[in-house]
C-alpha cells in the first residue's frame, strides 16, 4: 500500500489534532513535528511518537524523505512564509486558514503551487461538516431549486476570540465569517461575488484587543443571489472554544434550516456547572471516534497526497474568499458597499488582513 511521509508545522490545538490524526492514519509512514514550543512538543510527541521532533521546522524542510507539510502554526504573520518555504521545497501543503494576510502574498502561493503540480490547500474544515455537506448535496441535485437567500450566523466564545485577538489584529471577518464565506461562495459556484457591504460592531472588544466584536457582512452574486454571513466572538467563556452556528439556505424550491447551534448535549456536572461538549468547530476525540470536521479533512489532505486526488478546497477560491472579507473590512471602515473584483485602489486601501 502506498503511504507517505508528513511533517506537521505547528502542534498547538489544530496542529495537535492533525498529529494524532496523521499518526493514527494507515497512509502515514513516517510522522515529524515542528513546534516551538518545548512543553508543548514534547506532550505532542508523547501522544503521536513521531519520527522526528524538532523546534526548528527548516530541520524538516531540508529532510528530503518528506512528502507533504500541514502548517497550523500562529500568529498568522507565519501562514505566508512557512508555505512559501514548503512549496519551494517542493513539498505539497495544507494550510490553516488565513492563506495569507495580503492578496500578492496569496497570489504568489497559488501560482508555485500550480506551476509546479503540488497540492495546495487552505483548512476551511467546515466544508466536512456533514450538516454543512448536506446543504451542498441540496443545491447540487436540485432539491431547493435555484438559490435565492442564504444567512449563516456564527459565533464563537470570548476565550477564543481574546486568544485570537491576543496574537494578531484579524477581524471576525478574516477569523470566522471566513468559514462561512468559503462554504456559500462554495455552494453557489459558479456564480460570482460582485458586491459587499459589511457593518461592524464595536462595543467589547475594541479596547482590549483592538477588533471588532462582530462584523455582518451581505455578500451580492452575479446571478441576483445574496448571502449574508455574520460573526463573532464575545459570547462568554464556554466549554472550551463553543461554537454556536445557525445556517438557513432558501432556493425556489425549497428551503433548508439547519441547527449547528451544538446545544444537544449538556453535561452538568457539581465541579463544571453546565457545559456542551463536542461543540468546537474542529472538533475533538471522544474515545475511539473524532466529534467534528477537522479528522476527515485531515485524512482527505491524506488521501488527495497519496492518490493524486484534487483537494477540496481550491487555492484559487480560498483567495476569492480573502478577497471578499477584506472587502467586507474595507466596506464595514468606509461604511459603505465595495464592488468585486476589488480595483486596485481599494487593494492598496484594504489593511492587511
Ligand atoms: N479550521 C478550524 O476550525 C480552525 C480552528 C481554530 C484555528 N484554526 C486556524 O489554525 C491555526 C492554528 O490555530 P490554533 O488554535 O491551533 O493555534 P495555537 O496557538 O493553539 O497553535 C499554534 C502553535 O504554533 C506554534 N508555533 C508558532 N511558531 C512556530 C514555528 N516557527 N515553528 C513551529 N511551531 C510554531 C505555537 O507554539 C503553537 O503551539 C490558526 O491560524 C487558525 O486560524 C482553524
């Protein structure tokens, strides 16, 4: 059976889920591990025996026995570089989301990625949410009709959103609205993003950490379609990382609602109060099977690797989506809509994301 050779970039909370991911996957010879974090390393290496475990990850850039890097390290500022240095490494790449935080820098990875055949891919894991799939497999064998409306409202604890916002100035737009973005912009292929307006609200967070609290964002496709995508992350601390989603899809015939709202289990214990496990947005390992998305998205970067596959998520439309939520940012600033493609001025005028 063929297998293949990984190197993951970063082990913290997605990273570590990827390791036992890769580590407990048939089609995964040898496993290496970068991290920077010595305490953090060694627990990783402890759960997944790696091959090699190092803090220096150009150590695995230089081992030529390794076919493909997951990059899940933060803040976001080493998103661009880490997969520059992979791809021309020749290696192939699944990157956690922002695939970047300019359009050059995301343009610049999408052609080394298609000029020299490797996998590129950007971890937008909701798409292997079976509920998120089951809106997908709807619209594509004619269920609801023509898309006409979706709205997709999502929002996340403040323990999140400060550990975010405590590494980088990201908006809830760049951060989270960006799952949302990716998966409708998806389901609505082929038609095209043309208009953005965006409205932002600042009341909590600005004073802290310098970010909006959440941001509401109406997205106008070419084909009279429109998405409207909200979210954000003050909600108070919750089981670690809850995530709360509500998702409504109309077409002209038929409409689809759809409860991510992860309220259906609730363990109340006398030392934790009430919590509602397995309501992250990745994910997590309960015994024997992985709660959430982020285990089959890994497997399929797997799988797309081993077999020559196509991956899932496109470079090409993790980029269109950057496009939008910076527009989204630059619509919510200026108060007003921002037309798609963006023009060159508001390019530059957009602040990095
Ligand atoms: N798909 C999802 O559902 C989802 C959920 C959460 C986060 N994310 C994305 O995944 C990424 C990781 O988020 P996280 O919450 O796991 O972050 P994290 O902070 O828990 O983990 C990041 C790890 O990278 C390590 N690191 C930093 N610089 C490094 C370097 N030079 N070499 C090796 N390791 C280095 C850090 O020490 C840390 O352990 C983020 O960019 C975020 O946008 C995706």
């Amino acid at each position: 059976m063929k297998r293949i050779n990984v190197g993951i970039i970063g082990t913290g909370w997605c990273g570590g889920i990827r390791a036992n991911t890769c580590a407990n996957s048939a089609l995964v010879d040898e496993l290496h591990i970068a991290e920077i974090n010595q305490q953090r390393l060694d627990e990783v290496t402890k759960q997944t025996g790696p091959k090699t475990a190092t803090t220096d990850y150009k150590e695995l850039l230089a081992n030529d026995a390794i076919d493909a890097f997951m990059i899940s390290a933060t803040p976001e500022v080493t998103h661009f570089p880490m997969a520059l240095d992979c791809l021309k490494a020749g290696k192939h790449v699944f990157l956690e989301k922002p695939i970047s935080l300019t359009l050059k820098e995301a343009d610049e990875l999408v052609d080394l990625a298609r000029d020299n055949n490797l996998k590129f891919t950007i971890g937008y894991s909701q798409r292997f949410n079976p509920k998120f799939a089951f809106v997908k497999k709807s619209l594509n064998d004619g269920t609801l009709g023509e898309p006409v409306s979706a709205l997709i409202s999502r929002h996340i604890s403040r323990n999140l959103g400060n550990k975010i916002s405590g590494r980088i100035k990201l908006s809830p737009a760049a951060m989270e609205a960006t799952h949302d973005l990716d998966f409708a912009l998806w389901c609505m292929e082929p038609a095209k993003p043309i208009r953005v307006y965006a409205q932002a609200v600042n009341k909590v967070m600005r004073p802290t950490h310098g970010v909006e609290d959440c941001m509401w964002i109406i997205v106008t496709m070419d084909d009279g379609t429109v998405l409207t995508v909200g979210a954000g992350w003050i909600m108070p601390p919750a089981y670690p990382n809850f995530s709360t989603t509500t998702i409504e899809f109309v077409g002209s015939k038929g409409a689809l609602m759809i409860d991510d709202s992860h309220k259906d289990v609730m363990l109340t214990t006398m030392d934790g109060g009430i919590v509602h496990p397995m309501s992250t947005m990745p994910g997590e390992q309960v015994e024997h099977v992985f709660a959430g998305p982020m285990h089959a998205e890994t497997i399929h970067f797997l799988e797309a690797v081993t077999y020559d596959r196509p991956v899932m998520v496109t470079p090409e439309q993790a980029r269109k989506v950057m496009e939008v939520y910076m527009a989204a940012d630059l619509s919510a600033e200026r108060n007003e809509p921002v037309p798609l493609p963006m023009n060159a001025r508001d390019i530059s005028e957009a602040a990095p994301v």
